[in-house]
C-alpha cells in the first residue's frame, strides 16, 4: 500500500466526501460514473473511453490480484481517477507486475478509498452523472464544490482527437490462447480492413486480427479518400470518449465511405458516429451504462448476449427509421438501443463491447458476422 494522507472528492451538487489517497497526490476535475464490474479495473484505467471520467468501482474491495502490464488496453491510463469502497493492501496473482496502488502512483492516476460507494452510487443514480473534483492539496469543500460546479461538460466536446493515434501504423496481434475461449480464430484467407482509432482498445484489434483480418490504424480524423486509396476489404469504426456527436470530421468522412458502399462495423463511440453519420441523433445518458453484465437481447431470434458496456450516450430510436436503420439489438436492463443495421448497405454496428476486456465472451461472434459480411456472406 503506498502512502496514504486526507483527500476529498467534491461533486457538482454540492455533495462532499472525505476519503483517503491512494494513488498519485494531486488535483482532478472529472465526470465522475460508476461501473459495475467486480474485475478489469486496469483495462478500465487504460481504456481511453474514460478519458475525462473519474470511475466509482460499487465492488467493495478492488485490487485484490494486483496489475499485470501486458493487460494495459492502451499505451496509458486514461481515467483521471478510480474511486473505491477499499483497496487491497495485498494482492496475490502468479502474473501481477504490481499492486493497483503502486500503478495508480506510477502513472499519475488519483486513486481514492475509505468511501461509502453505496451511497455515491445511489446518488449518480438518482441525480446523473457528475462533475466532480478529487483532491488532496485542497480541502476546503466550498472551494472544491465550486470547481466542480466549473469543469466542462463532456457534451459538445471532441475528446476523440486528444486520445487518438498520431499516424496510421499496422496491427498483427492476435488473442492469446487462453483469451480466445468462445473465440475460434479465423484460418482461411484474410481481408484487408482499416480500423478509425476514435479510441481504440488493444483487445479489439486483437479480435479482428484473429477473425481474419489485416489492421491498419488510422487517426480520427483520416480523410475518407486516403482510406479508400488502401483499398480496404472494409472499415471498423473503434470506441472512444466524448460526446459522438461533437466528432465532426470524423462523422464527415465515415459518411463519405457509407457513399462508397464500403462495408463497416463500429462498436460504441464508432456505432453512434455511424448513426450520427447516417442522419439519426445521439443523446447524453443519465448516467450511462458502466460495467461486464449487461443483458442484450438481440431482436432476430432472442438471443441474449452478456456483455461489457462502457457508455454515456445514446443513439435516439425515434431517428433511426428516417436514417435508413433497423434496430437489431435492445439492452435487457432498459430497452435502450444496443445495435443497429442500415437496411440497404453493408453497414452494422452496436453499442456494447464485444471484446471482453474485460467481461464476458458471449458477444464475440460479433467479429466473425463482420469478415462474413465484408467477404460477401449474408450475415
């Protein structure tokens, strides 16, 4: 456990909490939600859909089996802060690297326990998200209350171009063995696709890898004809954080290649800029969808799906029938819009994470419906 001293975590509704530091010292302002999940709070830390959210674990106890550097989604952490009932003091795992309280310091994350997550949850559930700020150089709570009145909202805002990639690059890894379980890798031959980084995790372009794919990354804001000019079998549109509607170039030039016919996949922030792209409207969340056990209830046939989310917004259902979309998937919990397909092109896309990481398996067949439609199968 790394030195602890007084810290104090201040939200926009004039609720103070005192807790304990046990990550880097400092100051944060964030949006803060809460996620669900009992495990996979490093692959949280370092998915970049959290850049300018502070994340409440409701698990009590988090860190119990330490950090592992090769589960890292991403090159850094992104979240400005991982909030917890407690965190272990020990941890015991045969691969951990370090403990959470020792990552968290190393790599500047404020990191806070010895809080009633309970009541925090119950809170953001009746009132929303909140702008929130953490802090263990101030501890005055009028001032903090009003610093967090002062941060800016994640509506309107680009957050894509600040996590993206700075130049295009190639991706060759597949799943490991004991990753792939659900997940039968693809042998035959492969089809070249282009993947928009909006935000991308590791373990996504690891999937498509091994669903037969060959991976080029692209920045945000790659403009449709340089892609084009690959000649990629198809595009993948990748999460990412912010609001969707605010990428707007992103959402011009996947609009360009929708008028290419190119066949496209997107999850998360990729699926509502692909609605957004076809003329339906997303919306900001009350307090979105944060966790590894949400049910999807696909329409065509009820399958139900486990799966991992990680979202503030939301595409509008009532624009997607003048766009040219079908709902093909529902969220069990709220009957909120989970996927969708253009009835004329080859385009499809959902709102939750199908790659497991972390979270359940079920949805991975996902990747597979992509190369059959990019390789010309009915899907």
């Amino acid at each position: 456990m790394p030195d602890t001293a007084p810290a104090l975590l201040a939200l926009e509704d004039g609720s103070v909490f005192s807790c304990r530091s046990v990550g880097a010292p400092g100051e944060r302002a964030f949006e803060l939600v809460f996620n669900t999940a009992m495990t996979g709070y490093q692959e949280i830390l370092t998915d970049p859909s959290y850049a300018g959210q502070g994340v409440l674990m409701t698990y009590p106890q988090i860190g119990n089996y330490g950090c592992v550097f090769e589960d890292d989604e991403s090159d850094r952490c992104w979240a400005a802060a991982m909030l917890m009932r407690e965190m272990s003091a020990i941890h015991s795992n045969w691969r951990a690297d370090c403990s959470l309280g020792e990552y968290l310091t190393e790599r500047g994350v404020m990191g806070a326990d010895d809080l009633d997550t309970r009541e925090l949850t119950l809170l953001l559930r009746e009132k929303g998200s909140l702008k929130a700020v953490l802090s263990t150089e101030c501890l005055d709570a009028k001032t903090l209350v009003e610093r967090a009145k002062n941060h800016a909202s994640l509506e309107g805002r680009d957050l894509a171009s600040t996590v993206t990639c700075a130049k295009p690059y190639p991706w060759a890894e597949p799943l490991c063995a004991e990753h792939a379980t659900n997940f039968e890798p693809h042998m035959g031959e492969r089809q070249k696709i282009v993947a928009y980084d909006f935000g991308a995790k590791r373990n996504i372009l690891r999937c498509l890898v091994s669903a037969g794919f060959d991976v080029t990354v692209v920045p945000a804001n790659t403009p449709a004809s340089d892609v084009l000019a690959m000649q990629p079998a198809g595009v993948f549109l990748s999460n990412g954080p912010g609001d969707p509607s605010a990428v707007k170039g992103g959402i011009a030039e996947v609009a360009k290649l929708i008028d290419a016919n190119m066949p496209i996949f997107g999850i998360c922030l990729g699926h509502q800029i692909l609605a957004n792209a076809l003329g339906a409207q997303t919306y900001k969340m009350k307090f979105g969808h944060h966790g590894a056990n949400h049910p999807v209830v696909e329409i065509d046939g009820g399958r139900i799906d486990i799966t991992s989310q990680n979202h503030g917004f939301a595409v509008d259902p009532d624009s997607m029938a003048s766009a040219g979309l079908e709902l093909t998937h529902r969220n069990g919990n709220d009957d909120t819009v989970e996927g969708m397909r253009h009835l004329t092109k080859p385009v499809f896309s959902v709102q939750y994470h199908p790659e497991a990481a972390p979270g359940p398996h079920d949805p991975g067949h996902l990747f597979h419906r992509f190369r059959e439609m990019v390789a010309g199968v009915s899907c």
